[in-house]
C-alpha cells in the first residue's frame, strides 16, 4: 500500500538555508568597523559608501551567471553554494590583513561574489527542496535568513569588536571558522541538497493576492529597490550616524543600530506567514515611511529613541516588504519563466543596495550625512507613498482560482 508523501523538510532544505545566513552575515560584518578603517586610513564618508556599493558591482554578474548555470539542475546549485562560501572564506581574509582602501575595496568585491552565487542557488533551490513545493513558505524562509544573517554578522561583530584588541579581525576570524563548518556540511550531505523535488507535490498552495501582469512586476521591484535602499544605508552609514547622533564609539551600539533593524525584519518576515501578500505589502510600505521619517528626524531631535524607533519600523518594513514581493513574483510568475524574474528581481535588489547609498555618501561629504539622510528618507517616503496608492488599484488583484488555473 502506497503511503502518501511525508512533509518534513530535508536535511538538504536547511543547508540551503544555513548557506544563505552564513553568506549574508559576511555582508554584515564590515558595518561597524567602517569607522575604525576610515580613522586608520583616513579615508571619507563618500569613500566609505564607495567601498560599500562596489558589493553590486560584483555581486549582480555574478548572480546572473550563477542563475544560468543552476538552470542545469539541482548539482549546479551544489557547486555554487560551494563556490559562493570559498568566496566567502576569501573575501573574509582579504578583510582581516586589509591595510588600504584598495583591499577593502577587494574584499567588499569578493563578498558580492559570494552572496551573488549564494542567492542565484538559494532561491529556486529552497523552492525545489521544501516539503510542500509551496513558493510562500520558501520565500519566507529564504528572507528570513537573509535578514537573521544580517542580524546576526552586524551584532556579532559589534560584539567581538568591543572586547579584543584587533577589532578588525576577530568577527572574520569567527566567519571563516563557521564558514568552513557549513562547507563541510556540504560536502558530506550533499545527496540531500541535490535530491529531485517531489512530483505529486504542488507549486503554491497559499491563496495569491495578485494576479501576474508586467506592471505588478515593476511595482514589486520598485518596493523591495526602496526597502533595501533604506535596509543597505543602515549598514553603509547606520553605525556613523548613530555614533555621530550618540557621540559614542562603542561597537556594541553602532552594530547594535544595524542588528535591531534587521533583527525587526527577521521578526517581520516570520509573521507574514500568518497574513496575505497584499496586507503585508501595505503594512511594510506605511512601516518604511515612518520608519524613514523617525530616522531623518532623530538627529534633529537629538533622541536616540527617535533613532531606536526609526529602525524598528524601517526594519519591520523592509521584512514585510522584501518577504511579500519576493512571494508575490514567485507564486505568480510563469512557471517556466520564475527563475528569469526571479532574477532580474534579486538584481534589482541587490542594485539598491548600491547605487543609492554610493549617491548619498557623496552628497554626505558635501551638506554633511544628517542632511544627506534627511533627503533621502524623504525620497524613501514620497516612493512608499505612491506605490501605497498603485498597490490598491482594483487590476492589480488576483481573479478567481478557476480563472487563473494555468491547467
């Protein structure tokens, strides 16, 4: 007698996972110790945001190419988790006995290499490897451990940073230990990682708010592009402007700015399990709004707890923002066409993680980085705004399932 299909997740389900948490908390760790390079090596606000968004510079090649190589199966996923953690190992040493700009430069470069070919595996690999095929549940998964990676490498570098003589090189000691565990987890379980997915199992099982159309696409872009734009200045200028606002060089509170943020965007993520895409994506654009506007305003109210508040709602926004429009364009692109947009989604992403914060670190060294935050949290509000208003239009929601059956 044939038994039906267990739904317990694979060994190999939680690999692809630990892999994304351990690539994205590298991406975390060089947030506090900006301060400490800039002083040693006497280098600028814009330098700094320079250093900073040359991970996109990198990291989007890179996941372009990792996304058509993984189209060749679950064994090419494998091998880019490999490749994305040696690149990770890599770029870690190249950060410890960083001595110039140039070399920081490098290292920010190999890091985009890493999460680069992480992520063009991640994704689909998370898809094909959880128990139910449902999209939802893998992309709240997989955001959930982008977000709690870069939680956890901006508060334990913080941390470590606080209590050793060598502040810049303990926390990339630490990863490139945890990193070669993970490797060698890899190695010895990758049956599970490159099993095939379950035939009799479905591809979405959760109800879908939208209903796939180009201009849904684009607004899904142009939300998740503000999220992490917001997401990718905490991390670029979070631990200078709360040390500027605070006056402070501890490591524990600069780091301590960029983990509660993404900490809140872990905690986001895992409620909107519990609700529909379209009340979390309305959530999270009216959460990056305010969250936007405490920041700005927290240092012309010289409070900190405007700041803390700040970077709780900018934290809970991106979550929401980022685990809604990536389920959104998973559970309703086209089939054959899912790992494409999926793509060009995860480009985008990763594009606002530099562009912008490249563009206000110069304008930082001009009108200096209160003012500079203080314009760009408004651009941040006026885009959350306008797409609170094109996300309610009556097109964009889903027909009734019969009518969207793809048959």
């Amino acid at each position: 007698m044939a038994h039906p299909p267990k739904h317990t997740a694979p060994l190999g389900y939680w690999l692809t996972l630990l892999t994304v948490f351990t690539a994205l908390a590298l991406a975390a760790i060089p947030s506090p110790l900006y301060d400490v390079w800039r002083a040693e090596m006497r280098f600028s606000i814009g330098m700094q945001s320079v250093i900073f968004g040359v991970y996109a510079i990198t990291l989007i090649p890179a996941l372009l190419v990792g996304s058509r190589l993984s189209a060749a199966g679950a064994h090419a996923e494998w091998y880019l988790l490999v490749s994305g953690l040696t690149a990770c190992v890599l770029a870690s040493t190249v950060f410890m006995w960083a001595s110039t700009p140039g070399l920081l430069v490098a290292g920010r470069g190999l890091q985009g290499v890493a999460v680069g070919l992480v992520n063009a595996a991640a994704t689909n690999a998370a898809l094909r490897l959880e128990p139910r095929r449902d999209s939802r549940r893998a992309s709240v998964a997989t955001a959930v451990s982008v977000a709690a990676g870069l939680a956890a490498g901006a508060l334990g570098s913080g941390v470590l940073a606080e209590f050793t003589a060598r502040p810049t090189r303990l926390a990339f000691m630490v990863h490139i230990g945890v990193t070669v565990v993970v490797l060698v987890l890899l190695l010895i379980f990758r049956s599970t990682v490159t099993r095939p997915a379950h035939a009799q199992l479905a591809g979405h099982t959760a109800p879908l708010a939208f209903q796939w159309s180009a201009p849904l696409f684009t607004m899904c872009c142009v939300s998740v592009m503000a999220a992490w734009a917001l997401g990718a200045t905490f991390l670029a200028v979070g631990p200078s402007y709360a040390g500027e606002l605070l006056t402070t060089s501890s490591f524990l509170v600069t780091g301590g700015t960029v983990a509660v943020l993404f900490a809140f965007a872990c905690a986001a993520e895992v409620g909107a399990f519990y609700l529909d895409d379209r009340r979390n994506l309305t959530a999270g654009l009216g959460s990056l709004a305010l969250g936007a506007t405490a920041t700005s305003l927290s240092f012309f109210v010289q409070h900190p707890v405007v700041l803390g508040i700040g970077a709780i709602f900018s934290g809970a926004g991106l979550g929401l923002v980022f685990v809604s429009t990536l389920a959104i364009v998973n559970g309703t692109a086209p089939q054959h066409q899912r790992r494409r947009y999926t793509a060009i989604f995860l480009c985008l992403l990763f594009l606002a993680n530099s562009l912008p914060v490249m563009a206000l670190g110069r304008v930082a060294d001009v009108i200096g980085l209160p003012a500079a935050i203080a314009w760009f949290a408004g651009a941040i509000v006026l885009c959350a705004v306008t797409l609170l208003a094109l996300f309610r239009r009556p097109t964009l929601r889903a027909l009734p399932q019969a009518a969207r059956s793809r048959g």
